[in-house]
C-alpha cells in the first residue's frame, strides 16, 4: 500500500509539471506586426483621432542582413495609419490593413502630435496604461507638428525611424542635456499631481543635406494635461540642473583675455528645497555642483594657470545660474510649475499647503529663489598649453 501511495504521488507530479511547461498562450513570430513607434494626430473629422503604428518589415530587414547591411529596394519599416473614435477601436481597425495583429510589448515611442497635445491628451492615455501588452517605459514625445510626418521620416543610420527616434532621446539627454527624456509612467505621473506640469521632449522635421531629417528641438510644456508652450535648450538645461538631471553638456565661456572656451560636464548634482519665510511668503533654495574638463579653447591663453582656472569656474557658475533663472522665468511665463516646488512644499508644509494649493498659480509667480552653484575644473585633457602658443 505503502509503495502504490508513492507511486501515485509520483503519477500526479508529473502530470503537473507536463500542465505547467505546456505554451498554452504562445504566439508565433509569423502571424505577429511588431510595433516600433506610435504616432496620435488629430482627425478630419471632429473628436476624432488619426492612429499611426510603424511596424518592423520583416522581410526587408531579414533581406538586408543577408546582403552585408546593403539592404534591399524596399523600407525596414511599414506605416499602418488609420481614423477612428478611440485608440482602441482604431488599433483593432487596422486588422483590416494588416495580415498580422499588432504587437506593442517591443514599442519603443508615443508621438503626440501637436493639435491633439494643445487639445488634451489624458483620454489617450488610458489604452496605453491599461492593456497588459503596452510598455509603462516607452518614450513620450511632442511633435512640432504632425507625429504622423515624424513617422515617415527615413534615417540613414537606423532601418526603423522609431528606433532613430528613440536613440535620439537617449543621446540628447545623455551628453547634452538640453531636453529631459519622459517615460509613459513618468508622464502620467506628472499629469496626477494637480500643481506640477509635465513635460516631454519635441521632435521636429528639419532639412538635412540628402533630405527631411527627425531632430529633437526642444521641450514641451503642459499646463494639466494640455501643452501651453515650450523650453528652448537653454531654458531645458535649466531645467534640468534643478531636477539634479543634468549628465553631461558643453558650457562655453571667455577667459579674461576674451577668448572662448568649451568646458565639458562630466559629474553634476542638483538638487532644491523650499521653505515658508516668517511673511508668509515662499523661499526655494537650488543648490548645484558640477564638474568638467577643459575641452577647447580659442585662444593663446595657459588655462592651466590657478588664476586663469579660478575665472573660468567662475563663469560656469555665471552660466549655470543664468540657465536656471532663464528656465525659472520662462515657467512663470507659462504659469506652469514644471520643477514640483509645489510638491516641495505640500510634503514639508502639509497644513499650510491646504490653504495654499488653490493659489498655487499664484503664488509661483512670486516665489524667491536662490541659486548656489559650486562648479570646478578638474582636468585640461592631454595637453596643459594651447595648441597655438601666445
């Protein structure tokens, strides 16, 4: 008895685990259309949407690297585009274009086009939170005009312009610094707060050499969840010396003698907090440090000097300050608190921002700032004298 209950224990255990290892919910690569980038523009029709999916061109792609990289006489990439209500009901319409259904777990960009971002986007967003196949991380962007033209836009580097696209944001936000990089989760987190303002990254169509080229331009400004204007890539670094997201850059200067010089950003932290001053009124304090190197300088100048880099950390300090003031004005300008101060000050005042919140609008416009900058110059690269002495 004792050896036939063993037995049977033995039987049921592995009629589970046959259960457990079956593909009972597999899709095959044949019959699925990977979505790379996703374009929302507004439709002809009123309350309508115009919905593009670009999606990976198998065939093509597969023919290239075939031949060394060449490529074959078509695109890696085909557009689906098509009109509708909701996202939803025109995501399943495109069924009627494609052999394939639309897969999103490989989507690597949202592009709002910009009628639709000045109209609101909040009622765009709930397929992309909601379905279990969309990706919380993809990359939300703005477009200067139309996220469908983006989308067509060819790259001579990457086979897929969605793939361009999102390297772009990786790069600008890694070694320039000029527009911050925004994840969907990120984004809508920033539309929940009722005093905060999102923002997210433009792409625009410029003109290249061999053609139309996607370049990123800029960042977007939201006031809800509607854009109300827009930072320059000063005013963006700005930005993001406050929110400590700052990477890397070039900041550029004169030396006494009125030569310019490149610095490059290798290290920096940002970071603000903000008080209630005994009139009531709201204080912030940004506090900033920074690190580069010399990277070039115009002139005959020995920039290895302890005078001459006294002066130039100096004037990165003008620089950043100037940066952040521009970024702090421009907000006030759109009366759109993109930094969180706001959030600052619920957290450490929670009584007294009960009675602030509904004049936070207000009361941003007349904030005080101060700006504490401690930037250094560490190193002159491999050479410690001008290429051209004096």
């Amino acid at each position: 008895m004792r050896i036939c209950g063993r037995l049977l224990k033995v039987v049921v255990c592995i009629l589970l685990i046959l259960g457990f290892c079956g593909c009972w919910d597999s899709r095959e690569l044949n019959k699925l259309a990977i979505v790379m980038g996703m374009g929302i523009d507004r439709g002809d029709d009123p309350g309508t949407l115009q919905f593009t999916a670009q999606v990976i061109n198998v065939g093509e792609i597969r023919t290239a690297g075939e031949n060394g990289g060449g490529g074959g006489q078509g695109k890696g990439y085909v557009n689906f585009e098509d009109t509708g209500n909701t996202v939803f009901s025109t995501i399943r319409d495109i069924t009627n274009q494609s052999s394939r259904k639309l897969y999103f777990a490989h989507n690597q960009i949202l592009i709002f086009g910009r009628s639709v971002a000045e109209e609101g986007v909040t009622k765009y967003l709930d397929f992309f939170l909601r379905d279990p196949e969309t990706r919380l991380n993809v990359y939300i962007l703005v477009a200067q005009d139309s996220a469908r033209d983006v989308l067509n836009v060819e790259s001579n580097i990457e086979n897929i312009p969605a793939q361009n696209i999102k390297s772009m944001v990786e790069e600008e936000s890694a070694f320039t610094s000029q527009t911050i990089a925004v994840r969907l989760y990120e984004f809508k987190d920033s539309l929940l707060v009722k005093t905060k303002a999102a923002v997210a990254p433009i792409v625009e169509i410029s003109q290249g050499s061999d053609g139309n080229i996607s370049k990123i331009n800029g960042t977007a400004v939201f006031k809800g969840d509607k854009l109300v204007g827009t930072l320059n890539k000063t005013e963006g670094r700005g930005l993001l010396w406050v929110l400590g997201k700052v990477k890397s850059g070039i900041i550029e200067a004169r030396t006494p003698q009125g030569s310019l010089v490149s610095m490059e950003t290798v290290r920096a932290d940002g970071k603000f907090s903000s008080e209630i001053t005994d009139d009531g009124k709201v204080k912030v304090t940004i506090s900033i440090r920074e690190e580069g190197n010399l990277g070039e300088q115009e002139g005959p100048e020995n920039l290895s000097d302890l005078s001459e880099v006294a002066y130039l950390e100096q004037q990165k300090n003008n620089v950043i300050k100037s940066e952040v003031m521009a970024a702090i004005r421009k907000a006030q300008e759109l009366d759109a608190d993109v930094f969180g101060f706001g959030e600052s000050i619920h957290h450490k005042y929670p009584k007294e921002w009960a009675a602030m919140e509904d004049n936070w609008d207000e009361l941003f416009q007349q904030i005080e700032v101060e700006v504490k900058v401690d930037a250094k110059l560490r190193l002159t690269g491999r050479i410690s004298v001008p290429a051209v002495p004096e």
